[in-house]
C-alpha cells in the first residue's frame, strides 16, 4: 500500500517535471524574441551615447518593450492561439514570467515618467528579477524540487 502511493508520487512528479520541460520548450520565441529586443534596446542606448545615432533611448526602449509585448499577446487572438500544456507546472510557470513582463514594464514606466531611471538603480532591478524568474524556471527541471501540488514523498 505504502509502495503504490511513493510510486504514484514519483509518477506525478516526473509528469510535473515534463510538463515544466515542455513549457520552457513552448516558450522559447517568446523568449528569444524578448532576448533579442533587449539586446538592441541596450545596443542602441550605447549607441546613443556613443554619438553614433540620433535617436533618443525613449524611443528606443518603447519600440524594444512594446513590440515584445505585441508578439507575446498574439495568443490572445483566435487567429494565433496555440495549443497550450494545460498543467499546474505549465500555468505556474506561464503566470512567472507574465508576472515579471508586468512588474517590470510597470516599473520602468513608473522609472522613466519620475525621471529616476538614469539613476542607476534599474538594471539591477531588472537583472535580479530576470535572475530570480530564470532560477525557479530551472528549478522546475529539477526533480527533487518540483512542485508537488500539496503531495509529499514521505508515507504517512
């Protein structure tokens, strides 16, 4: 009896993990494009400040937010939806990194409109945020960490 439960509990926890590992697979141009407009965000403030081009980091910085934002919301539209991993792991996952996206879009809004954001502060804020999202999204391939949803190992 005690034997069937551990085996039922590693069972589900080998599916959280997959469905955590098919996720982070989903998501990958979510991720890349993201990755990618940050780059060009950050190459072209340097840019700026190097002299090379005109163009102010303001509107830089919305077209290098907005448009990730844009692609990331596509599966709202019924013309893009995509099938989705409909799993504990998947949806906790998928609400981390929505989270992170509104926390620190809100914040650097919030930065740029008080005029704090040269102050130096904010890429540290976002590098840890980023951190700690990249931390739990490796923590859930890991199997002796993944969520349990309120199972244990141990027999009672």
């Amino acid at each position: 009896m005690i034997e069937d439960r551990v085996r039922d509990d590693i069972a589900f926890i080998r599916r959280a993990v997959e469905e955590g590992r098919n996720y982070a697979t989903h998501s990958g141009p979510d991720i890349m494009i993201w990755g990618i407009a940050l780059a060009i965000g950050y190459l072209g403030t340097y840019a700026f400040l190097r002299g090379w081009t005109p163009v102010h980091p303001s509107w830089i910085w919305g077209l290098c937010i907005g448009a990730p934002w844009l692609y990331s919301l596509r599966r709202l539209l019924p013309a893009f939806e995509q099938p989705c991993v409909d799993s504990p792991m998947a949806r906790a996952l998928s609400m981390l990194w929505f989270g992170c996206g509104v926390f620190l879009t809100t914040l650097a809004i919030a930065a740029i409109w008080g005029g704090d954001i040269r102050q130096g502060w904010f890429d540290a804020v976002v590098a840890g945020v980023l951190g700690i999202a990249f931390f739990r999204q490796c923590l859930a391939q890991q199997p002796w960490l993944a969520p349990l949803g309120g199972r244990t190992l141990v027999a009672r």
